[in-house]
C-alpha cells in the first residue's frame, strides 16, 4: 500500500502475475455482450452449445463452464446420469448446470479466469460426491435441534417466570405492581422460543426432507461418484494442488451464499463446512473447499416455484409487481408501497430479528439509507449491537449458532433490499471472523474480539481507505481543472470537499438523473462550501462532456474483469467522456472489489420502484401513466445499477493505489487473504 | 420484546364520564358492547404479541377491580402487572409512578380507553426507523355524533375537543406541532427555527391524537424527572419534545447524565445512535463523525426527532373519552368496526344472545346487540342499540340508537332515543328518553319526558 510510488510500478509485475488470463477473456469488446455466438466460439470447443444456448435469452453469455462440462461429456454425464433427478435439491442444481440453465454466479466461477477447466470439473465431480454428506450433516443438525428444544425451552420458561416474580416482588417505594395474570404456560415464550427455533430446524430439515432415497440408493450414487471422480482426476492429470484454486475460491462460494439465492437453506451448510474443517485436518479439508468451489445458483425469479417457496419462508411480505420487464424476469421486483407497512404492523412478531437489525432493515426499505458505505457501516453496527446483546444457547456452540444467527439477520436484510457487494464482503469478513475464533476462547472474549474486529474493519477499509482515496485522488486535480461527477458518492464529495481545502482552483460539473435526484443533496453541501458548480441533469452530458478535464465516479463495486459496477447512468457517462477522450477516474475502496466477472448488467442488478419512474413529483399535469400499471402493454423499468466497461476506465483509485482496470484480479487475489481477512 | 415495554394507562374514575363510571365501574372496565373497555386495548396489544404488559390505575379500589377482572379474563394469556397509583395524577404522574419498572430501550404507552386496530407494532417501527425520541399514532377521527338525530351544536364542540391542530413536515413523517383543537384559540403559534428547518409544514386539523405514543426510555424518564409540573403526557410532554425538537435540552442534559454514570459503554451507544441519526441526514456524514468523536458529540445531540405515524383511513381508531364518544364507540363496535367487538355477527348482521327471550312481533335490527339474560316484551323495536345483560323490556317499547348497560327495567311503550341508559335504571311505563345521554344510576325514572 505504498501511495507514493508511481502507478505503472506498482502495476507492471503484478499485471505480468495475472498474465495468464488473455487479455480477451478479461476484457471482451462491448461489442459481445448482444452477441452470444461471439462469445461462445472463443470458449473451448462446446459441441451441445447452440442447443443450451437456444434457451437462453440473447443477451446472456452462456457460461464457458457449460462448454467444458460439454468437451467432457462422458465425464459429466457419468458423474450425472446415475443420480434420480429429484434425489435432492443440490443434486438437482448440478445436473441442472450441463443442461444448461443459466445462472449468473455459475458464469462468474465458470467464466473466471483463475480456474482452469481440469480443476472445475472436478470440483463439480467433488461436489456431487459431497452430497450425501451435506445431507447427512443437515440431518444431524435438525436432529440436535429436535433434542435440544425442550430443555432449553423449559429453561426459558422458569427464568421468565422468576424474572416476572422478581419485578413483581421488588418493593419499590413508588408504586409496586400486582401481578394481575400470569401466563401459566407462558405461552408466549415458549413461542416466541418456539418461532426461533422452528425458523433454525426448518433451515436444518429442508434437506432431508426432500431427500427421498433410501440408503442403498445413496450409497449407489456415492460409488457412482466415486468412480466418476477417480476417472475424472486421471483424465485431468494436471490437477492442481487444490491450494491456489481451492484458496483462493471458498471466498466466492461464501460469497455467492450470501446472494439472495437460497440463503436460509444454505444457512447451515455454511457454517457446517467451516466448523468441522476446523477440527477435522487432513483430506476432508480440501474436498469440503472445493465443494464451496460450486456456486450456488442466485435466486432466479422467473422460477415460479422456487419463488414461491422463498415466499413462505421470507418475513417481509413481497407481492411481485405483475409488469416485469421479460429481460429482467430473474431480478426481484415487488410493488413498493406495500412492504414497508406490512413489515411495520408485523414489529412485534419477529421475535429472532435483533432490534437493531431490524431498524436497518427497515431503513433499508424505506430508502432512508442509501449508499454502498452507508448501508455497509450500518449493517455492521446493528451485527456489532446484536452480537453485544448476544448469548449462547445452552448445548450450542457460539461458533455455529452465532453464524446461523447473523445468516437469519441477513437473508432479513436481503428481503428488505438485496444486498450491495460491499455488504457481502462485510459479511463474509464477519462470518469468517466468527469462524476463525480461538475455542479458547469464553463468550465475552469472543464478542468483544467480534465487535472490535467489526469497528477496526469499518475503521480501516472505509474511513481510512477513504483518506488514502482523497490523497491519491487530490493529485490528479490541477489548477483550472473541470470535474465531472455523477450522482452523489461519498468519496468523490470528500475528493472534492478536500481539494477544495487545499486552495486547488477548479470547477465542478455535478450531472443527476431522474428519479432519486440524489445529486441535488450533494450540490447543496458543495455549494454550501462555496465550490464553483455547474448542476446538469444526464440528458445534456454530451455537451458539458466538452469543457471537462476529468471524470470523477465513485462505484458501487468494481468486478474483477474491470467493470465498474455503479449507479445506472455511470455507463453512459464513462463512455461519453471515453468519447471525448476524457479521463475516466473511479474511486473505489478496495473492500468493495468483488472476484465476479459480469459483462453486463443484466444478469445481477436490482430494480428499483417502477412507480417513481412513471410518476413526477408535483406535476400532476405530467401524470400521464397514472393507474396504468396494470396495462399489460406497459412495462416500466427502473434499474438501480448499471455494468461500465473496463474499457472507459483510464485508472480506478483505491486504498491500495491508482491501478488500471485489469489490476483489479490482483488486489482481489492479493490483498484478500491477508488484509481484507485482517 | 424488539426492546419495548409497554404501559397501558388505565384512569381511574374520569370526571368527564360522570354518572357512567362509579366507584364500581372504573372507566377502563366500562363496558363497550357488553365488554371492558380495556379489552379491547389488550386484544389489540395481544394480537401484536405484546404479552408482558404493565397497567397502570388510578386509584386503590380502582386498581383492585381491574386486577381482579385481568386476572379473571387474561389467565394464561396475558403478563399482566397492575399498578395503582393516587388519583389525579395525570398520565405524566402514574408513568412517573411505575418509571423505575422500565428497562428497556423504548416504551409503548397506550391509553386504556382507546378503542382501535391500528397496530401498535406500526408505531413502534416507525419509532425505531427514524430513531425518534417519541412518536405519535395521529388518526383520522371517526364521524362524530348519531348521523340522524341533529345535535349540531353540541357536536361542534365535541369535534373541536376531539381533533388536533398538527404541524408535520412534507414526507408527513416528523411531527412539528402539535396542539390539542380545544386549546387553540384564534392562532397557533410555531416556531421560526422549525420551519427554517423544514422548509414547510402541512399543518393539520383532521387528525387526532390517538394517545399511542412510543417514547424512548430515558428521555421521557428525563422529562418526568426534570419538569415536576407536567401533568399530562398529552398536554405537557408531547407539546414539549416537539416545541425543544431543535433545541433539545433534554436529551442532551439526560445523556451527559448517563454519560456521566457509566461512562465508556454508554457513551459508546450514544455514539451509535448518534452516528445513525446523522447518517440519515448526510449520506456522507459518518466519516465527518468520526472526525468529532474525540470531542464530546453534545454539539450534535441539541436535536431529537418526534415522529408520527398517520394509520390509514381504513383502520378505525376511537377514543372513549367522552359520553358522546361512549355512544359512538358503541354503536361502531356493532356497526362499521364489527371485527373489533369479536363476536360473530348473525345473518341479520345483529347479535342476540341465545339465552334473550324475545316477545312476539319484536324486530331486532341490523347492528344490535342483546346480549345473555335479557327479555323483551311484544312488539318492541330495536335498532343500531345496545342491550346489556339481565334486562327487561316490556311491550311497545322502542330503543332507537341508545346504550342500555347491565340490569335495566323498562316498561312499557318507553321510547329511548340515542340516550345511555345506565346499571341497574328502572324506566316506568311510558318514559319518552331523547338524546339524553347520562342516565343516572340506580335512578327510577316515572313517566318523565325528557
């Protein structure tokens, strides 16, 4: 992290590290991302690919893992064929990949560039041979919870009773209460205790349930797989020891469980995997990480029935908006407006959600915080309160139920908004934290060290970062100079605020977009500074795009192709100044690097109320599109996020330096392990 | 629970419902379709499992009845603690009474004689949301008065008493002003630096303060400890969170305080707190706090939010604070609000009772009530009424939009128009009763026209 070294030095021999990805598979012309076809013929040779790729929607790349499941056809399918399709629902994910459904974060595994197809296969022939023991540990998990439930309640019950007697009791010199009723059974505690634990038994037995194979059937399946794997590993002789694929890869399987996928379902299994592997040393260990290799398939909301499944699971009530835009079937969209006052009513029901989490969760909701940063620091601090308030359950281990706990909270989180990347690599990094406690440790120990390791990360990879950003960014801005910004980043305000300290002399073109109009709070407070300003909205970017010397974005997340993940609009704006030839300066901190590749901003984005789009504010003359929200003709769209090329990237400024787009890898795989998990 | 403790204040023997509450029929046991009116309240806060309640009762004997009947009907349901404290202390002086009960982070303090199926759970939310320092259910306040009989004068006033002027901000989220209708002369007045802050303020007349407030623990421990005189929440409090929102003394002086107490771990949540407050404000705001916090936030902290929640117009939302509202409430209950009485409507959309004895050629009318034990002669006429328990009726007699309590004789060809007819009346033959709205106790009444 040397701020003053130059920028081509820092880069150069890293670059040369990364040289292995071809510089065409990081970064593909713009021009493919329509083109399917395209992108297919530079993948290995995919002889099944028209047919897997006629189901698929024009715009998607299918994933190259498709093709290499394809070139080994009698590899996979000899892993597959022996299995009953409905055996279980993980089973049913992996054999639904060759076939071809098409699932954005397998296109991140499959299309990343650190993995090489000998390794995938056969971390996708390691996983099948996993699941009877997922299974099983599902299993032995509900099992545990079923034996531990009525002790434990019983125990709730008697300290709730002693505790209403003492409060009774107390003689207090003011005014004493007379019990007037008691609840004999308590009924409410043994519920509320009930509640939480129904909602971490349903999370255990989901598996089993549906597992319907008798044990003979299993074992045959697991010695198919055995076999499948043992003529996959001679086939792929230069399997790598699973040290750089399988280290470097559990972080984007945890990461992908923390996508909105199937969360709650893969609640356990998540916190399974880390705890034995603990313990258990030897050749468990890299069988169970290559297992996380297998990203599990994000939520699909055009799936209807597993929609529907998540529904009955999820707290907040989520009526879908019936209008969807065909391309964007797969992203959530519920008709706002009606979450928010459901979630309300229903404050004193969620018993398991900490208070604290769910004052988030309803801030997220109503928008009152936006921001990666912003909604990431939140986030931290209700875990920070609700891991203070925390206790361990009699006859469990803080290690597992603290983990099964934070999950709950945010799959919470995630039903009032998805989460941003950032969120995601915060919790990652607090899962990991938990994991990782000593077992020496006592209780009190391990929550402070959680909560002191919760203040260092908001510490040192935002406010920190932060200031590395601003001294790095403040160079690049000279005398006489005319920024551009777009919306309102918290970073870039900061760049601004402080250059302007230094007594640099410069203007500052803030261009906004319709609806959030969020650059008019950031105009304000620039103004209110007494910097020059010029307020524009996107509509005129390619005439003020003449006068400006610099572009100043900040970014939601930067992809490890290059991509800057961001605001929708920021696309538009990189490549009109990419057009004029205008550098294009992302800044970015380094927490919110994601080792996802994404060509577009289909395929993972979020969107946002259709209904502040069709409507304007204050001018019911405009109002044209009122109540036609059931025309089944009119779709309306309002994406929250948009992909920006590495191409109109000329440098991204982070915590660890300036760096080009194609050195994102880099501080991916670099910096992760030994910084980012601290 | 979510960290709330919830307190429901009870009264005692209000003034204001003279001859319908007594010594024995405390004001929170006063039947509103043959229940307690506090029934309705804890069904309301059980429904939102809100089982650990704490009730406080003005009064001894007061506090003794009401135990007695929790006990009796929330056995097994319900964690009830019933506290008594002296009478005419205000709602500021019985929470002062039971304040070293709360403990956790948030108070719910409903009133005992709401009448309501707006959830509580709404106004608690929205309190944390905005990490308000008290927040106010605001209602639109039911049609007042019997739509048929012409009371208007009598109305107007009861209307103004009712409403509330309220002052909110455009998003109808922070609550600025607020004053009770009643109190307002010719003009309000409102503070220049609030509406400098604001920008604009919608001032209201249509709402009502439904006396559900959620309160954060220490602030309203501050108030009531600080300002002996405060008397009632409503009056006295509220006004005052809202009137020093921007130039809060209190929570600012209450914090240190506790600051103070137990410094470090306190503080730290201050810190919290105050990081969220401000993180709404500016989204870009946490890093100037981090830059402050070495000094002491009390910069910071001279502001507090007071927030309100406005149910929707759907929801129905009453209190029984007066006579006329007593017999709006009950004629509602049986009416527009049936699913708030709990019982199940027949097909002629009325309740009787299995055990009523009805006479011949009687018609019971749609939104009515009668209930166990009671008898009606021939040809009588019931409608949009009540009828409590035990009572009888003789022939000809025509009860028109009226209460009738428990234990009532009337004889016949009576006619009792939109009148409350208390416990245990005797009406003699042929008493003509017209919008008479307190019918005294244990009195017998012969041949009068009213």
């Amino acid at each position: 992290m040397d701020v003053r070294r130059g920028q081509r030095t820092v880069i150069d021999p890293k670059v040369r590290q990364v040289g292995f990805v071809p510089a065409g598979a990081t970064r593909p012309p713009a021009r493919s991302h329509s083109v399917p076809t395209d992108a297919c013929s530079s993948s290995p040779p995919a002889p099944e690919l028209p047919l897997s790729g006629s189901s698929l929607s024009p715009v998607m790349i299918p994933p190259p893992r498709h093709s290499s499941a394809d070139g080994l056809p009698s590899l996979s399918r000899s892993a597959a064929s022996p299995v009953p399709i409905p055996a279980s629902p993980l089973r049913r994910d992996t054999v639904q990949i060759p076939i071809g459904s098409y699932n954005p974060s397998e296109s991140v595994l499959g299309s990343s560039p650190m993995i090489s197809p000998s390794s995938r296969l056969d971390a996708v022939s390691e996983f099948s041979d996993e699941v009877p023991t997922s299974a099983w540990l599902g299993r032995s998990g509900s099992g545990k919870f079923a034996s531990s439930f009525p002790s434990s309640s019983g125990e709730m019950m008697t300290m709730k009773i002693t505790g209403g007697g003492s409060g009774g009791g107390g003689n207090t010199p003011k005014s004493s209460l007379t019990t007037a009723s008691v609840v004999k059974a308590l009924p409410g505690v043994s519920e509320k205790d009930r509640g939480a634990l129904i909602e971490v038994q349903n999370e255990g037995i989901s598996k089993p349930q549906k597992q319907k194979t008798s044990k003979a059937e299993r074992r045959a399946i697991q010695e198919a797989q055995r076999a499948a794997k043992a003529a996959a590993k001679e086939a792929g002789e230069a399997v790598k020891p699973s040290a750089s694929s399988g280290g470097a890869l559990p972080a984007s399987k945890q990461g992908k469980v923390v996508k909105p996928s199937s969360q709650k379902k893969d609640g356990p299994q998540v916190t399974a995997p880390v705890v034995p592997s603990e313990k258990k040393v030897g050749d468990r260990i890299p069988d169970k990480d290559r297992k996380k290799d297998v990203p599990h398939p994000r939520m699909q909301f055009d799936d209807k029935h597993r929609v529907e499944k998540a529904k009955r699971r999820a707290v907040v009530n989520q009526s879908e908006a019936r209008n969807r835009v065909e391309l964007f079937r797969h992203l959530p969209q519920y008709i706002h407006g009606t979450q928010l006052p459901d979630l309300e009513s229903k404050f004193f029901q969620l018993d398991p959600m900490h208070p604290s989490v769910y004052k988030v969760g309803l801030q997220y909701l109503s928008g009152v915080i936006s921001g990666g940063n912003a909604r990431c620091i939140a986030m931290l601090l209700a875990f920070q309160e609700a891991i203070k308030d925390y206790s361990t359950p009699p006859e469990k281990a803080l290690v597992r139920d603290l983990t099964a706990k934070i999950s709950s909270y945010v799959s919470f989180l995630i039903e009032c908004r998805p989460l941003s990347i950032s969120m995601g690599n915060a919790i990652k990094f607090l899962k990991n934290r938990i994991a990782k406690l000593p077992h020496t440790l006592s209780e009190s120990e391990a929550k402070s060290s959680l909560q002191s390791d919760i203040d260092r990360f908001i510490n040192e990879k935002i406010v920190i970062a932060d200031k590395v950003i601003v001294g790095h960014a403040v160079t690049k801005i000279r005398d006489g100079d005319i920024l551009l910004t777009y919306g309102s980043s918290s970073v870039v305000e900061m760049i601004l605020l402080y250059a302007h300290e230094l007594g640099k002399q410069f203007r500052v073109v803030l261009v906004d977009s319709r609806p959030k109009l969020e650059g008019q709070a950031l105009l304000h407070r620039l103004v209110a500074k007494g910097l020059n300003c010029t307020y524009t909205h996107i509509n005129a970017i390619s005439y003020v795009m003449q006068e400006v010397t610099r572009v100043f974005l900040g970014a939601s997340s930067v992809l490890s192709n290059g991509t800057v993940y961001s605001r929708v609009g920021t696309a538009c704006v990189a490549m009109v100044a990419n057009a004029f030839q205008i550098p294009v300066l992302i800044c970015c901190e380094a927490y919110k690097f994601h080792e996802r590749v994404q060509l577009d901003s289909i395929c993972s984005n979020e969107l946002g109320d259709p209904d502040v789009i069709s409507k304007v504010a204050g001018r019911n003359d405009l109002n044209h599109l009122e109540s036609w929200a059931d025309n089944e003709n009119l779709q309306l769209l309002n994406l929250i996020y948009d992909a920006t090329p590495s191409d109109y990237v000329s440098m991204i400024i982070t915590d660890y330096g300036m760096i080009p787009p194609t050195s994102v890898p880099v501080i991916v795989r670099e910096y992760r392990r030994e910084h980012l998990w601290i | 629970m979510m960290d709330f403790q919830v307190v429901v204040l009870a009264g005692g023997t209000a003034k204001k419902l003279a001859p319908l509450v007594s010594k024995e029929v405390p004001k929170a046991l006063l039947p509103v379709a043959n229940r307690p009116v506090l029934s309705y309240v804890l069904e309301l806060l059980e429904s939102s499992n809100l089982k650990d309640l704490i009730v406080v009762v003005e009064g001894e004997d007061a506090a003794l009845r009401v135990g007695g009947w929790i006990s009796g009907a929330y056995v097994d349901r319900l964690h009830v603690e019933v506290a008594a404290v002296p009478e005419d202390v205000g709602t500021a002086g019985a929470l002062r009474a039971v304040a070293h009960h709360l403990t956790a982070n948030d108070v719910l303090i409903v009133s005992g004689d709401l009448v309501s199926d707006v959830p509580p759970g709404a106004v608690a939310a929205t309190h944390r949301r905005h990490g308000a320092v008290v927040t106010t259910l605001l209602c639109y306040a039911p049609v007042s008065g019997p739509s048929d009989t012409g009371s208007s004068a009598g109305k107007d006033k009861v209307k103004k008493s009712r409403y509330n002027i309220v002052g909110l901000d455009p998003t109808r989220q922070l609550l600025l002003h607020i004053a009770a209708g009643a109190e307002v002369e010719k003009d309000i007045r409102v503070q220049k630096n609030i509406l400098r802050a604001v920008g604009q303020l919608e001032i209201r007349a249509d709402l009502m303060d439904a006396h559900m407030y959620a309160f954060k623990r220490t602030v309203l421990q501050d108030v009531l400890d600080q300002k002996d005189t405060f008397h009632s929440i409503r009056q006295d409090v509220l006004p005052y969170l809202v009137r020093t929102q921007l130039r809060s003394e209190i929570s600012a002086n209450g914090l240190h305080k506790v600051e103070d107490n137990a410094n470090g771990r306190v503080s730290s949540q201050n810190y919290v707190t105050w990081m969220s407050q401000h993180r709404e404000i500016a989204p870009s705001a946490y890093q100037e706090l981090l830059a402050l916090s070495p000094r002491s936030p009390e910069n910071a902290l001279r502001t507090h939010k007071c927030c309100a929640y406005i149910a929707s117009k759907s929801k129905y939302c009453a209190r029984l604070n007066s006579i006329q509202a007593f017999s709006d409430i009950n004629r509602d209950v049986v009416g527009e609000a049936s699913h708030l009485s709990g019982y199940s409507f027949s097909s002629q959309n009325n309740i009787i009772h299995p055990s009523a004895e009805l006479g011949s050629k009687t018609t019971v009318g749609p939104q009515c009530m009668l209930a166990e034990g009671s008898q009606m002669g021939d040809k009588c006429s019931v409608k949009r009424s009540i009828i409590g328990r035990h009572c009888r009726i003789g022939s000809n007699v025509k009860i028109v939009n009226s209460v009738v309590m428990n234990h009532v004789t009337i004889e016949d060809g009576c006619l009792v128009q939109g009148s409350v007819i208390c416990s245990n009346v005797h009406l003699q033959e042929r008493v003509v009763l017209k919008d008479c709205q307190e019918f005294g106790v244990c009195s017998s009444c012969c041949r009068s026209h009213l």
